[in-house]
C-alpha cells in the first residue's frame, strides 16, 4: 500500500465544535462526538481517537463549559472511537475532580473480548479497508472497558436537564443514542449517518437490516425536532427528520423483502445481485448515497442471514488449494494470449468488471511466466480502473489496495488474489 494517506487521522470530520440547542453540542473529532450539560454534570459520547485529535476536543469543550465531566459513553464498541479515554480521566485528574463515568451498552465488552482474539486479523482488515500502510493501527485502536453499562435505557441528569442515553442496535449490537426530551433533540450516533447504511461491508460480520430499520422507526417515534448524525450535517425540523429516519427504514425493509422474493424463486447469491434493481424513489435521495455502504453491500448481507457458505458450485464445496487451482487452470489454457487478448478487448470497450473475470484465468495463478506476469499487471491497472466507477469509499479503497498489493505481490498475506 502506498501509504499516501498515513499521516491524516483517522475519519476527522474536523475540529471545533457546534452548538445545536441551548447545552447541547457537537465536538468534532472520529466522527462527530457529542455533548450534554446535565444537572450532573457534562455528558459526553465518544472520547475521540486520542493524541492531537483528542486534545482538540477537549479544549473545545473548554470553550463551552467549565463544568465537570460527569460521564463518558461509548456511541459503540467500534475501536478507534474511545481510545483517548486516557487523556479525558487525565484532564479530570488534573482539575481535581472525580473521575468520570465510562458507560457503555452491555454488549461493548464482549465486542471487546471478540477484537482482542482477533487483533491482527482486525488490524489487517482496517489497513485495506481504510488504505493505510501495514501496522498504522497497532497503537491507534486501543481499547478501554467502560465501568458501567446498561441495557435499554439510562436516564442521567434531571428535570429539564435530564437526557436519556438509549440502545440503538444498528451498525452493531451495542450502538446507543442520546435523546433530550425538554428539547427534542437526538444524537443518532451510528444509527444515523447522511449515506446508505453501512451494512453488508466486505470485511465484516452480518450486520442486522431489519433490526437497524426497527431502530430508525423506534427513534422516529420520539418525534425529534432536531437529529445529529455520527457523520454528515445536522437534520432539522420534526417532518424532515421523520422524513429521513422512516424514509431509510422503508427502503431497508424494501431490500429484505425483494432479496427473499427472489431467494425464494431459486436464485443463488450472484444471480439475486444481476437482477436487483433499486428504485429512485427509494434509493435517489441525498441520505441514500452510497459514498461509504453500497446497496448490493446489504444485499448480500440479507443473503447470506437465510443462506450457508456455499455458492451453488458443486466444485468448490471441497475445493483444493487456491494456488493449486490457479496453477491448474492457467496449464489448461494452452493459448494465454488468446486470453489476454480477449480481457484486452473487454477492458478496450469499457467492460471492465468482465475483462476482470476473464484475466482472473490467469491472474490467480502464482509463478512468474511471462502470461502470468502480465495478467497481474493488467489485473492491478483495471482494479485502479474499476475505483474510479463506484461511489463507495470501501470499494474504492478495495480496488486501489488489492491493486498495489497485486504490484508489489505481498497479496497474500491478505488472503488477496
């Protein structure tokens, strides 16, 4: 990976903060934090992912109130959000007062105990999904245990003051909301972003659409006047909020029952992607852009909740080895550059998702024939080719990161081919 990238903290959405009703504000940081002056004290979701960026917002805190930190929650158990923690009990140190609460959804700590037993394959995973050179995250996603957590509901504070912090299942099962309701206001955190719902990514696990869908309906039900997102502006007015939040939920449950349909006519996986078609008045608005998710992402994730491994080939339920494969078919192929050609040709007429297909013959095999060694080549420049035709961040980095990996052959330590 080139690494280009490296020194940009990570999904810094900008600094500084916003205020969006009388003690209720925005801290910008990994995504947009927020803040609540309570009769207890400040309440803050999301410490930030430390260092600079941190720091940053505690001095902006400092610009608004000089009241103590009563409590720091985790909006999820994604890590990156709450490794400056440290510098936020730190700051409290320093001003002498007790340290703050760290409360969390109860499903936070087995995240947790989950992303330990598998660090390196969650560091390897972030570094292409996010384009970053191998180790960038070893010291970036710390972890932290909260102190405390809860189930559905936590009420801190009082009176007009009292806001509600509420479990808000989504892009993971231990995502919450904050919820004012003198104001009505609500902080969606990751329920709420300005795209498609990220659901379905590459690299992840199954990640619930209908339960997401109950989330934004249940939150609609509050009746907000104003709704912040973890990224992406601020939505206001009652009708535009239940707008967007009823609006995606609609169009999750849309795709569920459009996938069983046609799971239900036979169709295998492959087949259930060629013939989805999404409606513009589902899929056309702003909110809906696919700039981070895709909605063939969730597609294949609703397929694969009714739906084992297997892909309908009866050659790969024991398949052998990939690198015997690859050798195995490039030997049969006793005319290469007929091959090359005809991908040439593909690519040549824009076709370049086919011309892929029909490299990947040769591409997938290991040695350095001078065909094999070509494919790669050609493989790698219409991977950067395909990037530039998908409005998805993942599948943009995706395409880029497998390319130079493919160029400097250290693929495999991916699993890449």
């Amino acid at each position: 990976m080139n690494g280009k990238d490296d020194d940009k903290p990570f999904l810094l959405v900008g600094t500084g903060s916003e205020t969006v009703a009388p003690g209720l504000h925005i801290l910008r940081g990994q995504g947009q934090s927020f803040v609540a002056e309570t009769d207890a004290g400040l309440v803050l979701i999301d410490a930030g992912p430390g260092g600079s960026v941190t720091q940053g917002m505690i001095e902006s805190l400092r610009q608004l109130s000089d009241a103590p930190v009563h409590a720091l929650c985790y909006s999820h158990g994604h890590i990156g959000y709450n490794a400056g923690v440290p510098q936020w009990l730190e700051h409290a140190r320093q001003r002498g007062e007790p340290a703050p609460r760290i409360i969390a959804h109860r499903n936070v700590p087995r995240r947790h105990a989950r992303y330990r037993e598998t660090q390196a394959l969650q560091h390897r995973m972030a570094e292409v999904q996010f384009n970053r050179s191998p180790g960038f995250f070893e010291h970036r996603l710390t972890m932290h245990e909260p102190t405390e957590t809860f189930d559905e509901r936590l009420v801190i504070g009082s009176g007009e003051q009292r806001i509600e912090l509420l479990w808000a299942p989504s892009e993971t099962d231990d995502a919450i909301a904050l919820w004012s309701p003198a104001q009505r206001v609500l902080y969606g955190g990751a329920a709420l972003l300005d795209s498609i719902p990220n659901i379905g990514t590459p690299f992840r696990t199954l990640r619930d659409t209908m339960r997401w869908a109950g989330t934004l309906e249940a939150l609609a039900a509050l009746g907000p006047r104003i709704a912040v997102r973890e990224f992406g502006p601020v939505i206001e007015g009652e009708d535009q909020v239940r707008q967007v939040l009823t609006h995606t939920a609609r169009a999750l449950r849309w795709l569920r029952a459009e996938v069983v349909r046609l799971m239900n006519e036979g169709l295998n996986e492959q087949q259930v992607l060629a013939r989805m078609h999404y409606p513009e008045e589902l899929f056309g608005v702003p909110w809906m852009k696919p700039t981070y998710g895709d909605p063939s992402y969730i597609v294949r994730d609703i397929y694969r909740s009714e739906n084992g491994w297997w892909d309908r080939n009866p050659s790969t339920l024991h398949p052998e080895p990939p690198e015997a494969v690859g050798a195995a078919v490039a030997q049969a192929i006793a005319d290469k550059p007929a091959v090359i050609a005809s991908a040439r040709a593909l690519a040549d007429a824009g076709r370049w998702q086919l011309a892929l297909h029909v490299i990947d013959l040769l591409a997938t095999a290991h040695g350095d024939a001078p065909e094999i060694a070509q494919a790669r080549a050609l493989k790698a420049a219409w991977l950067r080719e395909r990037a530039t035709q998908v409005a998805s961040y993942v599948s943009r980095n995706l395409y880029k990161v497998s390319a130079d990996m493919i160029e400097q052959g250290t693929q495999g330590r991916f699993g890449i081919r």
